[in-house]
C-alpha cells in the first residue's frame, strides 16, 4: 500500500498545500465540502490537493470520494480497512499528504474552508502551527461546549501551551514538524501539546463555525475520562521525555525520604538509647527505600527504551531550527 | 466455487505437536477432499519438537512419490511459530492451517476455503461438538469471558482449521499460543472473519484432557488476549486504573492510621497496620510507574507503530495534457458560506 502510494507520488507535481479531512459517515457532506475547499482554495494560486480518509464509514461516504477523485485528480482518497477513530485517520492524512503546509479539518462541514487563506498568510508569517479557534461556537452548551471549556482550561493549565480552543480541527502546520510528531490513540486534541516538544511557533486565530448541517455527532460526554488520562501522559512524556531517569529520580524521592524519616526514627532511639525497635516502622520505612530503589531502576530501563526509539531530541530541535520559510504568495 | 476466481494455489499448513494422528491417513483425508478442487496444493507439515514417527510416515509418503515439505524444528517451540516457519515457506496465495490429528471432517476444508471469497479469514466452528454437558459449559464459558473483552465473537477457538489469504499472516506476527487467537487479532487488524459451521470428524481425537494445567494456561491466555487488543496502545490507562486503586487504598490506610494516632491518641509505630498500608501505597506506585514506562516505550517507538491500516489510496492522476493543480473547479455551486 505505502509502496504504492509513494510511487505516484513522483508521478504529480507536488502541491505546496495539502488539505486533509477524515470522513466518518458524512456521504451528506463531503460533496458540498470539496466544493467549498476548491471554491476557497483555488483563487489562492497555491497548488494544493487534498487528502481525504474514509474511516471505514458504512454509508455512501466512500462511493462519492471516489467519483470526486475520478473528476479531480487532486482529491487523493485513502481508505481504511475499518473504522479506527479521527486520530489514526488524521495520522494516516499526514502521512499520505505531499504539500509542505498542511491543514486539517472536520468533515461535518462545522469549519468553514474559507478560513484556510488567514491560516496560509499565518504560516507564511513563520509560524509552525496555526490553531483555529472556534469563538462563535455553533454547538450544545450542556454537552459539547461546557465539557470543551473545562477541558481546555486544563490542557492549557496541564501543558502550559496557551491556546484557548484544543478541540478545533481546523489547524495548519508546516509539513516537517508535524510529520515529526507521533501521533497515536486519541492524541488529536493534544496536537499543539505534543507538538510542544519540536519547540514550534504556535500561533492561535478566530475561525468561523457553522451548525452542523448533516448527520449526527459522533462524541459524547463520555471522552472526558480519556482527556485526563491522556493529558497526565502527554504531560509527563512531553516533559521529561529526554530525561526519564531524572522524571523517575523524581518520582523515588518522595519514598526515598519517607522510607529513611521512618527507618531514622525507628533506629535512631534504639541505637542511642538502646530501646525496643519498632519492627513496623522500621519495616515500613525498608519497603519505601526499596520502593525507591526500585524506581531509580525503572528510571535506567527508560533510559535504555528512550535511547534505542526512533525519537530523538535533538531532532527536533533541528527541526524547528531549520524550518524553511518558504513565502507563499497571497 | 467460482472456477474463474480460483486461487492459483493452496498452501497446506499442517504444525505437527503431541497430538497427533497417523500421519498416512491423515494425509490422504486431506488430499482426498482438496482433489475436488482441481487448485495446485503444496502440503507444509511443520515438526514442532522432535516427532519421530510421524516423521518416519511423513518420509514413507515422500518416498512414494507423494510431494510434501517436512520441516523439523528442533525443540518444541509452541504451535503459533511452527505455523509462522511453516508459513515462511508456504507459497500459496490461499493458506489452510490444518490439526495434525482428526478434528474436522475433511469435506469441512472446502466450506472453509470457498468462504474466502467474501472474507479473508475464515474459521471452523465444529457443529454439532460431541462431548459432555461439562466440556460445553466450559467451552461456553471460555468463550463468552473473550466475547466480552474482545467484542467480538467466536465459538471455537480451539478448531485450527482456518484459511486465509496470505496478507493476514503477513500482517500479524504470531508467537507463542497465539494461533488461537488468530481470529481476534485478525478482526482487530480489520481483516474480515468469517465462522463457518463445519461437521466434526468422526474419528476420535486423541487424549483431549484438560487438565489443571491446561486451565491456568487457558486464564492467562485470555489476560494476554485481554492485553492484546485493548491496551497495548495505552499502557497506562491499564496499569494507572491498578495503581491509582492501590495507591489510595494504601494512602486512606495510613490517613486513618494516622489520625488515630493523633486524635485517639492510638500508637501508630507498633501496628503491623502500618506495614499493610505502606505496602500497599509503594506496590501502586510500581505499578503506575510500569505503566508509565510502558507508555514510554510506545512513544518512542511510535514511528514503527501502526494505528490503522490503509485498505488502498486512491487517485486518479491527472491526464498529461491537463494542467492539473490549477484546473478550474468542476462545480459551480459552493457551499453556503456565511
């Protein structure tokens, strides 16, 4: 498949702009939406395509993909084998997009294409990763837009990344960083997150939101509890990843003191004074010593995993370092 | 069977263990319900472990004349890698992985390989099963503890007798006794699974005892599945839930004994409660810095895992004579656009 893939990417002019959109069950929306990407984009004389993922919708989604991509040769469809979430479907669009800037959107027509021109000029300034936000939300307030505000109060607390609005699909990004940043399980809405260990230029603009038109919404309340596991990973990863023996030091000091404060005053009267050792308090005090002990070990194996994976720092640093700036004409 | 869709070739994937039949037989039941098919058939037998007098009856047929590859392995490395040895030398576009001992009826293996047209794996399910109501029941149950971890659901997974087409073990590594769960990873992978009922041999199997043994195995089996397709990707949400859980019971412990001490004036460094619950507080946090690691690992090896698979990319390019980035849009209405 990839081989493929790679293989007419030599055979087409490369774009400069790729626009990516995952479809789940929205056969309603991706004609009226590829009209409106090619209405937006075309009068900015900047070769583009784009990437669309069917994620393994079952209705009509993928038939009218296809027809637009027998008609325009540059919507580039990439189906999955079955339904896998918007994450892998937004990797598995980075992944296939040729275009040195890329943007991704919702496919329920709630982002407006005609944002993408402010998202180009932003990027055209030198910033990295261009966030939408959505201030005139068109969603319901009890399920959808409350959630959403506790949710980026959080993240924004958590991560330290300032951007008021982390569940807007409506991003852009200069190609060589975000192809940089692993992206897996649910970690779409922590994209500027993650991506804040390439050190990029996030910049953050007001976009437009329409009502949703067709079909359902496909969330719920009940991501909640997944945001806040994910977070606490993304923070400590994001973090401490290029030090894991110190983030698990850290973490063994607690017990460390702990455990010697409870040996000390178990031991201490009874050297001195010759006293009864207290044997649950010199015990408890040995099973937090080794409890750090035992991190300090984990801390090594870290260590050891971080070093023979395939990220590495220093990699994107230069990432970010080198990033042309290449000026887009407007 | 559709002969114009017939596969060109069927690789035969027979891994030979402790349980066996003789081997002559088994032989030419196998060849006996394939010869219908007309299809070219090579017959993969994988030794696990020395197997001496199967492979003596394998080496009888070879030597009439019968064209048969034998493969030994030298000790006993679990069925799931004798099928990936076996499969590294199958050449068929279609393979059958077969028990080396009477399970399903012969005829069973041509159900099982026309199901292929609309699946790309599909599974026996012996139908009726003989055996007694206890087996039923633990069968019934085994499968119904996967059913409700997996989501998905199949009713024998202990029946080897599958077919697919090559990609799915091209995709999915196996080691160990995971053949069993072929079925599942395959679903999870995306591929499509298909159960077909297949009438059990009418031979006896031999010695199929479940022991205690053959029990535990059976449990951790179903962890290691349990591991397998819901949390391999997300350690932590697995290993958090436990050591956030053993963490705070450790800590409500030692809060409770700590205020007794201070408030009932209770002494707090003779109880042996104090061990308990300092075990408890260090034991989650092991276990939530494991689950940690683990999400470590998966970061940093993230590039080489795969979170989807593409089914195919699809794209029309643009004739040679089109200009194509800047061609004109082929609709003239766009959406509303406030």
């Amino acid at each position: 498949m990839l081989s493929h893939s790679t293989a007419d990417h030599e055979a087409t002019q490369r774009p400069v702009l790729s626009v990516i959109v995952p479809f789940y069950n929205e056969e309603e929306s991706i004609g009226p939406l590829y009209d409106a990407i090619v209405a937006a984009v075309a009068p900015l004389q900047v070769p583009f395509e784009m990437v669309f993922v069917d994620d393994g919708s079952k209705d009509g989604t993928l038939a009218r993909g296809v027809q637009l991509a027998q008609r325009d040769s540059r919507v580039r469809m990439v189906k999955f084998r079955r339904n896998y979430g918007q994450t892998p479907a937004m990797a598995a669009g980075i992944e296939h997009a040729r275009g040195d800037i890329l943007v991704t959107m919702d496919g329920d027509l709630q982002n407006d294409p005609a944002d993408i021109e402010q998202f180009l000029a932003k990027i055209a300034e030198g910033y990295d990763i261009v966030v939408g936000w959505r201030h005139r939300r068109q969603d319901k307030l009890i399920t959808r837009k409350i959630p959403s505000k506790i949710a980026n109060w959080l993240i924004t607390r958590v991560t330290g990344v300032p951007i008021t609005d982390n569940g807007c699909s409506l991003k852009a990004f200069r190609a060589a960083v975000i192809k940089s940043i692993p992206l897996y399980s649910e970690m779409h809405r922590f994209i500027p997150a993650m991506a804040w260990i390439a050190g990029p230029r996030i910049a953050e603009i007001r976009v437009r939101h329409h009502a949703r038109q067709f079909g359902r919404s496909k969330y719920g309340l009940s991501r909640i509890y997944k945001v806040l596991i994910d977070l606490m990973v993304i923070k400590t990863i994001a973090s401490f990843t290029a030090r894991p023996l110190m983030w698990f030091g850290l973490l063994a000091l607690m017990p460390l003191l702990l455990g010697l404060c409870a040996m000390g005053f178990g031991l201490v009267p009874a050297i001195a004074f010759g006293a009864h050792a207290s044997l649950p308090l010199v015990g408890s005090g040995m099973i937090f010593v080794a409890a750090a002990l035992f991190l300090l070990v984990g801390g090594v194996l870290g260590e050891l995993v971080y070093r023979t994976g395939d990220v590495q720092q220093h990699r994107f640093a230069q990432l970010t370092m080198t990033a042309s700036r290449k000026q887009l004409a407007p | 069977m559709n002969p114009s869709t017939a596969p060109s070739r069927i690789s035969i994937i027979v891994p030979v263990g402790t349980r066996q039949s003789a081997a002559a037989d088994l032989y030419a039941d196998y060849k006996a319900a394939l010869l219908s098919r007309g299809a070219s058939v090579e017959f993969i037998f994988v030794l696990d472990g020395p197997q001496p007098a199967f492979e003596r009856e394998l080496e009888r047929l070879a030597a009439a004349g019968e064209a048969l590859t034998v493969i030994g392995l030298t000790r006993s490395f679990g069925e799931a890698t004798a099928l990936m040895v076996g499969f590294e030398h199958a050449s068929g576009d279609v393979l059958v992985t077969l028990p080396a001992y009477s399970q399903i009826a012969p005829e069973g293996i041509n159900a099982l390989i026309d199901a292929l047209e609309q699946s790309d794996l599909a599974v026996s399910h012996r139908h009726p099963r003989r055996g007694g109501w206890f087996e039923a029941l633990r069968r019934r149950a085994f499968h119904t503890l996967l059913a409700s971890l997996a989501r998905v659901r199949f009713n024998d997974l202990g029946c080897s007798a599958r077919a697919m087409h090559r990609k799915v073990l091209e995709e999915i590594p196996l080691y160990g006794d995971q053949q069993r769960f072929l079925p599942l990873l395959a679903e999870r992978q995306g591929f499509r699974v298909r159960e077909i009922a297949v009438p059990p041999s009418s031979l006896r199997a031999p010695s199929d005892q479940y022991r205690p043994r053959a029990y535990t195995r059976g449990l951790l089996d179903i962890f290691n599945v349990f591991f397998l397709v819901r949390f391999t990707k997300r350690p932590l949400r697995f290993f958090g839930m436990i050591g956030v859980a053993l963490c705070s019971l450790g800590v409500l412990e030692l809060l409770y004994l700590v205020f007794e001490r201070l408030a009932l004036n209770r002494s707090l460094a003779d109880r042996p409660a104090l061990l308990l619950g300092s075990l408890f507080v260090v034991l989650g946090l092991q276990v939530f810095a494991l689950g940690l690691l683990g999400e470590l690992i998966i970061f940093a090896h993230a590039g080489g895992i795969k979170d989807y698979q593409v089914d195919r990319v699809i794209h029309f390019p643009a004739a040679a004579n089109e200009p194509a980035p800047t061609q004109a849009s082929h609709t003239a209405r766009p959406v509303a656009v406030s």
